[in-house]
C-alpha cells in the first residue's frame, strides 16, 4: 500500500531489506545465514519512535488522560521528542520539550520546526540541573501531561502491534531479532509477539556502551531499570562499545549503502555475533535487526569520518544511542 | 588463570584507582571473592545481602550480560574480558528529568 489519508497513516509498515553483502558467507553446501535490516529511518519523522509517540498519545486520549489542547511535557532532545511534537503537532496539542542547553542545533531546529517549544537547563549543572529544571516546571504548570516512554505500556504495544507483525509477515523464516535496549519498549513488544509466533527464535538486546564520562556521573545505587523491562523477553543481551558501533554504522553505509546512525551501528555488531555463530554451528539463520534512524542528525558530532580513534573521542561523554 | 576485570568510575576507589585490575575464579562468583579477597569491600557493591547480583549493576563477560549466562554462575576461562557497568537507561537524562516530574 502507498497511498495513506495522512501523515500518521503512513507510520510503520517499513521495509525489510537483505544484506548480501555483509551477511557471513558460509560453506558450499551448509544452511544460508542472512542478515535483514528493518528500515525504521522510513518512517514520518525519521525514526522508531514514530510508533510509540503515535500509540502513546492515541491511547492517552481514549482513557481521557489526553484532551484536545493539552499540553506534552516530554523532557528529551532524542528522537522521541521530535516524533511527539509531529504526532501532537496533528492532533492539535501544544508540545513543550526540556533539554539541556548544550545539546546539538540540529536537534533544537528540527525540534523547533515540528513546533516544540524548548526550555533550557543550562549546561553547566549536568544531568542534576535538567532534574531540577524539570522538576521545577512540573511544580508551576501542574495541568501539563507528560507520556513518559520508560513506563508506558502502549510504547512496547506499538511494537507488539506492529512491528512484530511485520517482521513475521516480511520473513516467516526469522530465526533471531535483534534491536536496542533503551526504553526495551521495541525488543518487549516485538519480542513477545515473536515468541508467541515463532518456535525457538531469539530475541536479542544490543545495549550501548558509553564512553567512561557518562558512566563517571553514575551511583551504583542511583542505577535504573525501564519499568516496561521483563527480562524472560530476552535470550541474550549484548554491550557494545563505542567504537564498534561506529565502526559497523560505517560498514552499514560503505557496504551496503545504509546510512544510519549508531544505535544501528551496535545493533549489527550484535547482530553479526549472533550469524557468525550460527555460520559456526552449521545452523540456518535469519538474523532480522533495527536500523533506528538514519545519520543525518549525528553528522556535525564528526563520528563519520576521520580514524576510529578521532571518532571515539567526538563521541566520548554522548549519550549516542 | 587471568581474568581482565574493567572497574566502573564509581568503584575504583576499592582499586586504587585502577581501571583494570586482574582476578581468577572459574565462575564470576569465584572471580568476585578473589577481586573481594584483593580489594576489600569490592564484593559488597556488587551483591546484595541476599547473594544475588545487585540489580542496577550489569557484568558482561565478553560483552554479553551474565544474567543470560548463568548470572553469578557464569563459567569464565584464561583471557575472559569482564568488564562492571551501572545500569543506566538510554537517553539517561530524559528518564531522570521525567521520573523527577512523576516523584519516582
């Protein structure tokens, strides 16, 4: 189908493209390993998380948490905020996003140009200052609504609903799925859809490994797991470090042509673990993966060209993925 | 038998400041008695009282989280990477302004 009454409409419904080029070639004879990415860059605003900010807010509004003119607080620059401000753009809501001064101008144009209104926290007081901040606007404008993705169960539905579907639909022969762990609302929703479906497949996280700044910051005790987490979803769970996941968003593009971004560059890295088993093992394989968005807005980091080592370093202390 | 242990930003205080230090055990939980056993206190940041992996710190022997491996059971062998990371959610700072909004 290609014609669609609007915008939303045409959400999801991505494609499902084979890698020849980078799937593992295996002995004359033995069982065929592929590699599939799910091309979610093709959605409206360019990525995933199209499908959750479409699922949250319809299902905010037929519970009645959501009316018409309302106003969405989501604090992120990530792509979740610019989805939201599309979808409420259309719906007809007002959109106020929290951000941390220092994020990149792109971010804030493209943010901006869906119709987000942006407060900063500065800088200077890192994450503790945007807590603040947030916490502070909440205090004065009460009546403000915020979806909040970590905990939403409508966020893993989009993906039960229909990413799962799509995949089993574009390849009943899919043997793993590989994609990110940041909210799990993609590997929770689709993983179980797939596992109800199909006998044995795998359902495995690539989890990004940030440069020591991010970590620097962190207390053990102060740690967070998502709400929507259910580990029994999972087979594997993969870490995957900065410089292999830039490494693979190059092979993605010089290889194969996809020009995504890091998220996507980790996803492989686990991704091609997981087929280079099972060329190993003697196994079939069709080893499904996301490609979260495409690297238009992550060019002016500088992670694209130069050494391994100059784009490790652009991208210490960044939140990439 | 040398196991390479990657230690957080948070716990090299137990190290002496080392951000690689090496242990030995045929499973994670004689590796962690034997970085324990060197580094005095470095067992209690990782386990709860109840012997369990504490649940905002994530191991990885290889790159691949031990919960999926057998969690504290998790066979190790010569040249193994550990490496010990906080839990922290992707797109970190939005989660913690948005739990702070919610009071969570």
């Amino acid at each position: 189908m290609a014609r669609y009454e609007s915008l939303l409409d045409a959400c999801g419904g991505t494609p499902l493209v084979g890698l020849p080029r980078l799937s593992p070639t295996v002995p004359e004879g033995a069982p065929a390993v592929r590699l599939w990415a799910k091309l979610e860059d093709r959605n409206p605003t360019g990525s995933i998380k199209d499908r959750p900010a479409l699922f949250m807010v319809r299902e905010a509004e037929e519970s009645g948490h959501l009316h018409p003119g309302d106003t969405i607080l989501e604090p992120t620059s990530g792509n979740t905020g610019i989805a939201l401000a599309m979808v409420a753009k259309l719906r007809g809501y007002r959109i106020v996003c929290v951000m941390p001064e220092n994020v990149s101008a792109e971010r804030v144009q493209l943010l901006r140009m869906y119709g987000a209104e942006i407060i900063f926290s500065p800088a200077a007081g890192g994450s503790n200052q945007a807590v603040a901040t947030a916490k502070q606007i909440a205090a004065e404008h009460p009546d403000w609504k915020m979806l909040f993705q970590y905990g939403n169960p409508a966020n893993a539905r989009a993906h039960y609903e229909t990413t799962g579907p799509e995949l089993l639909h574009d390849l009943p022969t899919i043997t793993h799925f590989v994609a990110g762990l940041g909210t799990t609302g993609t590997l929770m929703g689709t993983g179980r859809f797939l596992k109800e479906k199909v006998d044995g497949i795998q359902i495995i996280a690539a989890e990004p490994r940030y440069g020591e700044l991010v970590y620097g910051l962190r207390n053990i005790d102060e740690g967070y797991v998502p709400e929507l987490y259910d580990a029994t979803v999972l087979d594997r769970r993969f870490s995957v470090g900065t410089r292999d996941a830039v490494l693979r968003t190059r092979q993605l593009v010089e290889v194969e042509g996809i020009f995504a971004g890091f998220s996507s560059g980790a996803i492989l890295h686990a991704a091609l673990a997981v087929a280079h088993e099972a060329v190993k093992a003697g196994r079939r394989a069709d080893v499904a993966f996301v490609i979260a968005d495409g690297g238009w807005k992550y060019l002016s980091t500088g992670a694209y060209g130069g050494t391994l080592n100059d784009a490790e370093e652009a991208l210490e202390g960044q939140l990439w993925a | 038998m040398a196991i390479e242990v990657r230690v957080p930003t948070i716990l090299r205080s137990y190290t002496g400041g080392a951000k690689i230090v090496e242990g030995a055990g045929e499973t994670l939980s004689a590796l962690i008695d034997d970085l324990d056993a060197k580094h005095n206190g470095f067992k209690g940041r990782l386990i709860t009282p109840e012997g369990g992996l504490h649940k905002f710190v994530n191991i990885y022997v290889n790159d691949e989280d031990v919960r999926f491996l057998g969690a504290l059971e998790a066979k190790l062998s010569d040249g193994d990477s550990v490496t010990i990371l906080p839990a922290v959610a992707g797109g970190a700072l939005g989660f913690a302004a948005a739990a702070a909004i919610l009071g969570r």
